[in-house]
C-alpha cells in the first residue's frame, strides 16, 4: 500500500515540476540546472542515515562517501546558483523598448 | 512518535520550498529570494534527518558534512563561469555516486542483517544503483569532453550499438534476475560494474555540439537516482525533489533536442559529426570576403542596428567582455545592439546567457531565437562571433545536409554580416557553412578576443 502512495507521490511531484519548469526561460536554463543540482544533494538524508546507522565499517564507509558528495552538490550548488544569478541584471536607466 | 511527526513535518516544509524555488526561476528578478528558499528548505531536511532515531552516531556524518563543504566551497564560489559546463557534468557525478552509494550500503546492509528484501524494495534499489552508476561515469565522460581530456569528437567502432544493446540487455536480465533472487550479491555487483560501463560507452559516442543534451539527459537521471533511493529507504522528500530534478531535465533534454531538430535515439545512437563526408554543397569554387580590421570597425561604429550572434567560439576565446565592449561603443554611437541566443549555442542549456550575464549585458537584450530572427532583416550588421552550425542555412535549404532542419538564427538575413573566425575550418559537425561565401558576409579570420580588442580599440579613435 506504501509503495502505491509512493508512486502517486511520485507521479504528482513530477508532474507538477514539468509545469514548472515549462514556464523557466530559456534565459535561466543553466541556472535551473545548477538549481536542481542543488536539490538533488537531497540524498544526503539518505546518505545521513546510512553513515550514523552504525551498520559497519562497509556501510560507514559508503556513508561517508556519499554524505560527502551530497554535501559538496549542497553547498557548491547553491553557491554558484547564486553566483549566477545574482549576474543577471535589468537594464539600467534606458527603458528596453526603445523604437 | 511526535519525533516522526516532526521530521515528517520539515520534510513537507522542505519539498514546498524546493518547488517555490524553482517556480521563482520563472522570473530572473525572483529567482535569487527563491534559491534561498531553496536553501533554507534543504538546512530543514537536513537537520530533521539528523534528529532520527536510525541514527546512533555521528562522527562520520560529520568528518562527510565538514568534507563536502570544504569541496563544495570553491566550487561554488571561484569556479569561472565560462567552466560552467564541465562544473556542472562533474556535480551530477557528485550526486549520483551518493545515490548509488547509499543503494549499494542500504542492500548489503539489509544482507548483513538477514532482512528480507521484497520484490518492491529490490526493484527500488535496483533502480537507485543503476541509474546512480551510469549516471557516475557517463558525467565523468561527458566532463572529461567538456574539460578536454577526452576528445570531443565521438569514438564511434564498428558494431558499437550492437555492442551497447547486449550490454543493456545483459543488466536489465540482472536486474529482473535479482527482483526474483535478491539475495544473489554476486550478480547485484555485476550489475553494478556493468550499469558503470553503461555509462562509459552511452557517452564515447557523443560529440561535444550534443553535449546539452547529454547533460540534461544526466541531469534527469541523477534526480532519477535520487527519486529511487526515496522509493527505497520510503522517503517522500527524496522522491519528491528527484521526480523535480528528473522532470527538469528530462524537459531540457526534451527542448535541447528540438531545438537541433534531431530526437533522442538519433543523438544517443547517431554518431553526429564521426564522419566528415562532403554529404552537402562543397565549397570548391567560392570565395571568401575578407574585411580589415578597419573597415569592419567603421561599419559598426556607423550601424543603426547590430545583432551579436555569439557562439561557443566566444567561449572558447572567453571573449565575452570584449564583446560587450565592442556593443557599449556602438551604443555610444547612438546605435541599438541586441543579442541572438540560439537555444543549442555553446555546451550546455543557457551557456551563452549566463557568460553575456558574467560580462554585465541586461538581461533585456539577451533575446531568444523566436522573437530575433524577423528582426534579422532590419539589421545592418550581424556580427558572428565563434557561431557556425547555428547560422548555417543549409538548415533551410539543403536537403542533404547533415542538419537539414534545425531550426538556425537567420543571421543571413541582415544587411550585412560581419563573421568573427579563427580559420576557415568547418565547425564542429564537420560542415561546410554557405553563410561565409555570401557576397553581404564578410570574414574577420583571427581569435575572437583579440579581433574584438582590435576593434574596440579602433572604434575608439574614430
């Protein structure tokens, strides 16, 4: 029963991101990417549990590694998206209609 | 119980602010007070993870959390924009060897424990660790093609797809074998090792003009990834930002491929650009004009009307500055300068956009193909700078060109076209471009740094 409800939560959430992101300009397109690689360091609350279960050196290990480099996509993902566009600005004064 | 409530609580608050984040992507004035959102919804689900009761210490999650910030720190700050592209290829690799990872430990683990893995559970993880794998060397490959260590050019061999469809074959078979044996830990690791191969030789064909594709279709696995391990481990906030992450780059891969009139089985399994066969017109017999530094100089500083039509020559040459200097001068002049993005210029979604951003051009005269090419007509002076595949017109009018098709900036419709160019070589899909042999076009061989420094420098003492 579980998996079924995972699955509509699934179903939905794409669904709804799809006619979100229908809408992002072209202009915004690689911060859009770098904002979802941001999101997808999200498996850090999976890699979290596994590297504090205490489930073995193995598990431990693996943990480690992943909690890293989810981190890494955490951090530096939000950080450069920021940097980016935090770049894109209006034109100043002159009105961009102009003829 | 209230702990469970609670967490379950940040997670909900997580996957809300994560989805307000990118809807704030749809306006760029939004878009930074949206990230923080973002942000602040992740450092939610972070720290409700921490206060589970699966986790009994934490000396490792801390060495990983202190690590990662520590990587991710320079990555994010003083990484140059014009790296974008590999800085992100490296990232989904980042991302997805967590997700296989913690598939990998989550099913020896449950081994080691002597769980019972149902049929609904292998198939997740299954999922979690094929798709993490493939996706961990395919972005090493498609990273090692942006960075230049590995050719851009596709390796193509004989047999490659026969040999790539039995490899798939052979992991599905495994894959749809462990679902019914779970417990057969050699043939998981098989897998494994084969979903990493996978990955390798879905890249070694693919040249560098399909990168943008390439990188969406990663990005959109990685969140896949990510999404498998939430049906896992049954958690909603991963399944919930990996259906984002999946569906967003699905959709750009979607939009990248129209926008080079080819679908995914064709860049995937096509081979673009191996060959360099004369399939369309030769340009035996046609000369080039060749213009001056000078002359082009005075046709800008005079121009009423210029469109830049900036390609990735102008990253390459990160040329960008000099570009916006040369448009700042003919503003000066009283002349309009707009910019002409091609959705497939450069190497990855929004290239050309974000290094135009980088050199400070508003946003407003970054202008998309749609809305520009009637407004070609009306220009005096295209300036082409390092584009060549997205202004060919072989696009439009020969039927035997590899492009034939694609929908391209109709740069040759402008009064007169100005082409900044290394050499005459042809572009990256090894094909001959007409638009250089017009009698309005006229070349400016030289880098595309230094031929705009030139003429920025002589616009000036006019």
């Amino acid at each position: 029963m579980t998996d079924i409800i995972q699955v509509y939560v699934f179903v939905l959430a794409a669904f709804v991101g799809y006619q979100v992101i229908t809408r992002v300009p072209p202009l915004l397109h690689t911060p859009l990417m770098s904002a979802t690689n941001a999101i997808s360091g999200i498996s850090l609350v999976g890699s979290l549990v596994v590297a504090g279960s205490d489930h073995g050196f193995l598990a431990s290990v693996l943990g480690l590694i992943a909690v890293t480099c989810a981190m890494t996509n955490v951090v530096g993902g939000f950080l450069i998206t920021d940097r980016m566009l935090k770049m894109f600005k209006h034109q100043p004064e002159r009105p961009a209609e102009k003829n | 119980m209230t702990r469970d409530l609670v967490i379950e609580l940040t997670y909900l608050a997580a996957s809300i602010l994560f989805m307000l984040g990118l809807r704030s992507l749809t306006k760029p004035d939004r878009a930074r007070r949206g990230m923080n959102q973002a942000a602040l919804g992740m450092l939610l689900a972070i720290v409700g993870t921490l206060v589970k009761e699966e986790i009994v210490r934490y000396d490792w999650i801390i060495v990983g959390l202190i690590l990662g910030s520590i990587i991710g720190y320079p990555l994010g700050m003083f990484v140059p924009m014009t790296a974008m592209p590999q800085r992100i290829a490296f990232s989904h690799m980042f991302g997805a060897l967590a997700a296989s990872f913690v598939g990998i430990a989550e099913y020896t683990t449950a081994l080691r424990l002597g769980e019972e893995i149902t049929s609904a559970r292998m198939t997740a993880l299954g999922f979690e660790v094929l798709f993490g794998s493939l996706t961990v060397t395919g972005s090493f490959m498609a990273f090692g093609k942006l960075a230049e260590f590995i050719t851009g050019r596709p390796v193509t061999y004989r047999g490659q797809n026969a040999a790539n469809a039995v490899l798939f074959a052979v992991t599905i078979g495994l894959l749809i074998y462990l679902i019914a044996r779970p417990v057969n830990q050699t043939a998981f690791f098989v897998m494994v090792a084969l979903a990493f191969l996978i990955g390798v030789f879905l890249v070694l064909p693919i040249g560098g003009a399909d990168m943008p594709v390439v990188i969406s279709l990663l990005n959109s696995y990685a969140g896949l990834a990510a999404a498998a391990t939430g049906f896992a481990i049954g958690n909603n906030v991963l399944i919930i930002a990996g259906a984002l992450d999946g569906a967003s780059g699905f959709l750009l891969s979607i939009i990248m491929s129209k926008a080079m009139n080819r679908s995914f089985g064709n860049i995937l399994f096509g081979a673009f650009g191996s060959k360099i066969t004369a399939t369309g017109k030769s340009a035996e017999g046609l000369v080039v004009n060749e213009v001056s530094v000078e002359d082009a100089a005075l046709r800008l500083a005079y121009a009423r009307n210029v469109v830049m039509v900036p390609g990735y020559g102008m990253a390459v040459a990160q040329a960008q500055h000099q570009v916006r200097e040369v448009a700042e001068l003919i503003e000066k002049n009283g002349g309009e300068v707009r910019y002409a993005i091609h959705p497939v210029a450069g190497r990855m979604p929004g290239h050309m956009n974000v290094l135009l951003a980088e050199a400070n051009v508003p946003y407003d005269n970054l202008i998309g193909m749609e809305e520009i090419n009637p407004q070609f007509p009306v220009a005096d002076v295209a300036l082409v700078i390092g584009a060549n595949d997205v202004v060919n017109p072989a696009a439009r009018n020969d039927p035997l060109s590899p492009i034939y098709g694609m929908p391209i900036l109709d740069a040759d419709k402008a009064q007169s076209v100005i082409v900044l160019k290394r050499s005459m070589n042809p572009g990256f899909a090894g094909i001959e471009n007409e638009l250089f042999y017009r009698p309005n076009t006229s070349m400016l061989f030289g880098d595309a740094k230094t031929s705009l420094t030139r003429l920025a420098a002589e616009m000036k003492n006019l």
